[in-house]
C-alpha cells in the first residue's frame, strides 16, 4: 500500500477521498436534499448491502476458481457447473432431512469428487494444454447442464433458511429521522450477514494456508517450479489434486449459499462462471486478497448499477473489467 501511494499519488488520493464520500453516505444522516437527488438512503444501504453479501457468494466461487486457474494454471470452464451442481445437491439434503448445515459437508464432498475426477480423468492428460482444457470443459459444462436440467427440470429452487437465521437484525445505521427526531435504523436479513461473515473467515483461512503452512508453500513451489519440487521427493500430483478438490468443493459451498438467499436454476451455472472469471480477471490471478477485493467490486457494482442505473447495470461490471485490463492488465492484486 505504502508503495502504491508513493508511485500513484494521485490515483491515491481519489481513492481516499472515494472512500471518505461512501463511508459519509453510509453513517451520515443525509439531508433532504440528497434525498430527493439520489432517493432514500434505506435503499441506498440495502443495496450496499447486497452488494457486500453478493460479493461474499462471489468470493466462494471465484476463491475456487483462482485456486484451480490462477495457481494450477488449469482452464476449468466447467466451474459454474459445479456451482449449480453443488446447489442442487444442498437442496436435495436439506429437504430430505431438515438440516442446513448438512446440506454445505455433502456439497462440499460430493463437488469435491467431481472435481477430483475431473483433475485426475481430463486435466492430469493435458497438463500445459490451455486450449485443450478450454475446449474440453466447455464441453462437459454443456453435458453437465443437460443431465442436472434431465434431473432436475428447470423449475426454480430455494433452499429453505434455518429458523434460527429467519428474519432481520438491526443495524447502528441511520436511515431516517421521524418527525420527533427518532433516528431509524436499517433492519438486514441475518441469513445474509450471517453468510458473508463465513465468507470471510473463509478467506482468511485460505490465505493463511497458502501463506504461512507448509502445505501452502509446496502448492506455491509447484506452480513455479514442479520438476524441481518433484525431485524433492513431493508428490506433487497428490498436491494439486486435493487443491483441485478444494476449490470444487468451495464451488459446492457457494452453490448452497446461492440457493439459500437467491435461487437455483438452469443457467446459473453460466452466470457463476462469468462472475468468477471477471472477478479473477479484477482482482488478479492465484490472489485470494485478489479475488476478495474483486468481487466485493463486482457485487457493488452489480447491486448499486440495479438500482441506480438499471438498463446499463450489466455493462458496468464488464467496464470495470476492461478498466483494469487497460490500466493494470495482471490484476489489482496480482500474485507476484
């Protein structure tokens, strides 16, 4: 950080009076006439708020992606499918037995070996074969949709919240004053926050095993240099299957988060798979801080675009992609 402020002072300057101006609009008491400019600020927060949690769904999918791609170099464009299949798979648990946390350790193990399947079975034979692997798993997404559509149909599914996360929690944030100076406080759907807080500690685990464990180190050495590591004596392929496995399994993980506070349906697994490849390409590849600060981008963008600028919602997230392709092509915190 020290560094970027001392060659970029002046990028860094916007970007702390940026921060000032949304931290203001998020704990100030707007006046009226910011209301009537800009609209209330209750919907303002809700979609701050949505934006975060969304960027908190979009973090577990592209955390696994930017394990499987950015640290593996393997092009898994059968991710999304994996999102979905994980989230059918929760849904199927949950409603057979009532259990939601349930739901997330056989999503995560189910996903898990299909992603160990497919490492093993497809990306094992075309290590280094970037256009094979595109290919290939283009493919298998496009098999994979048309059995989950053949099983599934194509009705929608919302996997049920447990009782204990049903209903709003109040936040210290003012959103209005009645006319008896009573401040208002937004009221937030605790599943959501309760969500994003996981995604978190999520994060932070994955980055302190990759950064401060030995089994990290092994991971990080292989992708630089696996001949020499395999002379050590590792078994790398051993290695970079149960990372492969990891980052299915946390694709798994998010298809049941997506289920609980969106919906599972055809075409998410699409829609998953563009997200996490926007956010990779933002926050830079095989960076999980990386991967963090692009989808909490991506989602605030997605959310404030929905309802600020709704026509053109979709077109900001794709010009912030090519932002930093023209400005910082390896990502915002690219992995060095």
């Amino acid at each position: 950080m020290t560094r970027f402020v001392e060659r970029h002072p002046a990028w860094a300057l916007i970007v702390i009076i940026a921060v000032a101006v949304v931290l203001w609009l998020i704990f100030a008491v707007w006046p009226p006439g910011l209301e009537d400019a800009i609209g209330r600020k209750r919907v303002f927060l809700n979609a701050v708020f949505n934006g975060i949690t969304l960027g908190g769904l979009y973090f577990l999918v592209a955390s696994g992606f930017t394990l499987i791609f950015g640290l593996m170099r393997n092009v898994n464009l059968a991710h999304g499918s994996l999102y979905l299949f994980g989230g059918y798979v929760g849904y199927a648990i949950s409603a057979s037995t009532g259990s939601w946390i349930l739901a997330f350790i056989v999503a995560f193990i189910l996903t898990a070996l299909v992603g160990i399947l497919l490492q093993v079975l497809v990306f094992r034979r075309m290590e280094g074969q970037d256009l094979r692997q595109t290919m290939v798993t283009i493919g298998l997404s496009i098999v994979f949709a048309d059995l989950m559509l053949w099983a599934c149909g194509g009705d929608f599914y919302q996997i049920q919240t447990p009782s204990w996360l049903i209903g709003p929690v109040e936040l210290p944030l003012i959103t209005a004053l009645k006319s008896s100076g009573e401040p208002v406080y937004l009221r937030y759907p605790l599943v959501r926050l309760v969500i994003f807080l996981a995604s978190v500690i999520i994060g932070i685990a994955m980055w302190l095993a990759l950064n401060r464990t030995r089994i990290g180190m092994i991971i990080r050495a292989g992708v630089d240099d696996r001949d020499i590591l395999a002379a050590t004596g590792v078994r790398i392929q051993i290695v970079f299957v149960l990372v492969f496995a990891l980052g299915a399994g946390l694709a798994g993980i998010a298809g049941v988060v997506g289920g609980t506070f969106q919906s599972l349906s055809p075409g998410e697994d699409i829609r998953f798979l563009l997200a996490s490849l926007v956010v990779v390409i933002v926050g830079g590849m095989g960076s999980i801080p990386g991967a963090a600060l692009g989808a909490l981008i991506i989602g605030l963008a997605e959310q404030l675009g929905s309802v600020y600028i709704p026509t053109y919602a979709i077109v900001v997230t794709f010009l912030i992609m090519v932002l930093v392709l023209a400005l910082r092509p390896q990502g915002l915190l690219a992995r060095r």
